[in-house]
C-alpha cells in the first residue's frame, strides 16, 4: 500500500514540477528524502518501544494473571457445585450432583491469589483490573457476612458470588488478551 501511494506521489510531484518548471537542485531533493526517512524510522521506533513495553508487562503479570485465572475458575466451578447441592438439598425429588466434589481449598488459594494480584502487582496492572478485582472481593466479603448473619440464604449467596466471580473472569480475560497480544479489545 504504502509503494502505490508513494508512486502515485511521486508522479504528480514530478509531473507538478515538469508543468510549472520549478527549479530543484539535486541537495533539496535529497534533503528532503532523509527528512522522510528519519521520520519514518523514528515512527517505527516509537511502534517498536511500545511493543516491547507491552511485552514486557506481560512477561511480569503472565504467572500472577494465569494463577489467578484458573483460581478462579475452580472457585467458579465449586460455587456452582455447591448451588446445585443447595438445590437438591430443597427439592423434593432426588437428584445426582454432577461432577465430583471441589476441593474445598479451591476458595482459599483464590483469596490468596487476589490478594498477591492486589497487593504484589497492583502497580504492574491495569487499573481497572484491579479495580474489578477489589469490587468482586467487597462483594463477597459483604456476602459472607450477610450468609454469617443469615441475613441471605445459601442459594442467592452462592448465585450473587457465581455472578460477581463471572464479571471478573471475563475481565480478566479481556485483559490477558490485550495484554498478551492475543487480542485487540
């Protein structure tokens, strides 16, 4: 694209210059090229700057932001197990759990997870990452208290957590995607 828009430049330059016979010296012409040429390769380094500081922000986040991720997916998992037992434990009818019982330690090692996220590499991250990071975690902190108090039953407990787990998780992979070069979102 760039070779046919510079030819057909440099045609009505030329064609501009043999109608109105402008004089040109051989210096001017070639002054004028380096000027282009400096700013181009000054436009590719700046591209190239940038790329590589996101590459390397990546390479820093890229453990923290996959620990997290599947953390969170397994909480995600579990909760989801655990609405279903809720469930069941409610209906009249008798039903099978599908899928084995989580790990109960799936919940802890995601707190430990975002709380690492939030407080190792708050400064290295998007900032409204850490902002859906810390929205989720007052979430169910207030949650957890509601479900201590019984002031909320264990099934909308459990569906305002899935939900809230959800918004993050799609937050954090649209930011692993930008960040990882994956995606352009």
């Amino acid at each position: 694209m760039g070779m046919l828009i510079g030819t057909f430049l440099a045609f009505i330059l030329l064609a501009s210059i043999l109608i109105f016979q402008f004089q040109l010296d051989i210096m001017l012409i070639t002054n004028i090229v380096i000027a282009l040429a400096t700013a181009t390769a000054a436009i590719i380094h700046w591209d190239s700057v940038k790329k590589q500081r996101k590459d390397r922000l990546w390479e820093i986040n890229k453990d923290v932001l996959i620990d997290l991720t599947h953390s969170l997916s397994l909480v995600i998992k579990a909760s989801e197990y655990y609405l279903e037992e809720e469930y069941i434990g409610h209906s009249l009818d008798s039903y099978e759990l599908r899928g084995e019982k989580p790990d109960p330690r799936v919940f802890k090692k995601f707190t430990l997870s975002q709380e690492y996220a939030l407080n190792v590499y708050r400064y290295l991250m998007d900032q409204e990452l850490i902002r859906s990071i810390e929205s989720a975690k007052e979430k169910n902190n207030r949650i957890d208290k509601a479900v201590n108090d019984e002031s909320i039953e264990h099934t909308e407990a459990y569906e305002e957590s899935i939900e809230s787990y959800k918004l993050l998780q799609g937050k954090l992979q649209i930011f692993m995607g930008k960040m990882s070069g994956a995606t352009d979102r």
